[in-house]
C-alpha cells in the first residue's frame, strides 16, 4: 500500500469536519526545537508540490547547526513526527535528497485526522546529508 493509499483509508474512517482548531498550534509547538521555521501553510512557488496536494498543513524548516550527522536529523524528525501521533493511527513516509528531508504523515484521533508534510533544508543539512554520502560510499 502507497501513501496516497493509507490517506485515502484514513479519510474514508472520518467524517469531513471544518472544526480543526488547535491541530497547527499543537504542530508549531512539537515542531519549534527542530528548526526554524521558514514557511508555514503556504507553498514555495520555485517547487512543485502536486504530490502534496491532499496535504492540510505544509512545513518547512531550516535545519540549525546542532546536529553532528545526517542520521540524527533523520531520527530526530521522525520522533518530532511521531510525537503528533493520535491514539488510533499515525503513519509517515520519508523521502531525502542532497537538499532536503521530506517527511509525509497522516495522524488519526476518533474525529479527525490531520495529513502534512515537513520539509527540512539548509545549508547545514546539506553538508551532513553530503558526510553521510561520503560515509555511505566509504562502507562499501
């Protein structure tokens, strides 16, 4: 099963509602100590963004020097992530490259749910995500 699929199931469960206040604030806060944050509920128009379109809330953060490798980016992201998880369901899928770290997620309360991405970039991802090539190429 692809992501779309798994968001697709999980709109099925819940009835639409408007009424989703508390959801972006709760977010910001668990968000906050990641990065900073550059843009929030809007969209970068120099990148396409069709694959986020279901999408409710878009982030996107500058990742700040306080990382010592690639993979302590990537596991603190998925543990701010999973910290915005429902009782009934949560579930991501990561995606990265040389210029970001892209986490897609889906969180399920018995009323809701709440879909979006978070996007990590800068200058200091990229110089970790560049050592964690290194190293990759290293190990084989």
């Amino acid at each position: 099963m692809n992501f779309e699929e798994i968001i697709a199931v999980t709109a099925s469960w819940i009835e639409p509602t408007m009424d989703i206040q508390g959801y972006g604030c709760d977010l910001y806060d668990s968000l906050y100590p990641l990065g900073e944050i550059v843009d929030k509920n809007t969209r970068n128009e120099e990148r396409e963004y069709e694959e986020y379109t279901r999408s409710m809330i878009n982030y996107q953060l500058t990742l700040k020097g306080v990382f010592s490798s690639f993979q302590d980016v990537h596991r603190m992201s998925l543990a701010l992530v999973q910290e915005c998880y429902y009782r009934e369901f949560g579930a991501h899928f990561c995606t990265h490259n040389e210029t970001s770290l892209t986490i897609r997620f889906v969180t399920v309360s018995s009323w809701c749910y709440l879909t979006g991405t978070i996007e990590i970039i800068g200058p200091h991802y990229e110089a970790l995500y560049k050592e964690y090539l290194e190293f990759i190429s290293r190990s084989r």
